[in-house]
C-alpha cells in the first residue's frame, strides 16, 4: 500500500500487537479492579454459594 492511500484509510495499516495493547490496556485494567471490587463487596452475599 502507498502512502497516499494510508494517508485516505488509517484504519487499513498494519496493526502489530504493541500498539494494539497500548491502546486496550487501560480498559484491561479498568475491568480487573473492578471484577476485584465488585468481589470484594459481594463476598458475604455469596459465601453459601
């Protein structure tokens, strides 16, 4: 692909894994403190679970 149409379509490059991680990795995180809160404050509900 030319630089001209990179230029019209950024969403046609290459992605390589690190940018794709830079990118996802505070919604990763996000998610983790909060499935750690949410089990810490549910853990007397579910302790006969």
């Amino acid at each position: 692909m030319n630089e001209i149409q990179a230029e019209k379509k950024p969403l046609s490059q290459d992605f390589t894994i690190k940018p794709l991680l830079k990118f996802a990795f505070p919604t990763i995180v996000m998610m983790l403190i909060m499935a750690l809160i949410f089990l810490y404050r549910n853990k007397d509900r579910y302790h006969y679970v």
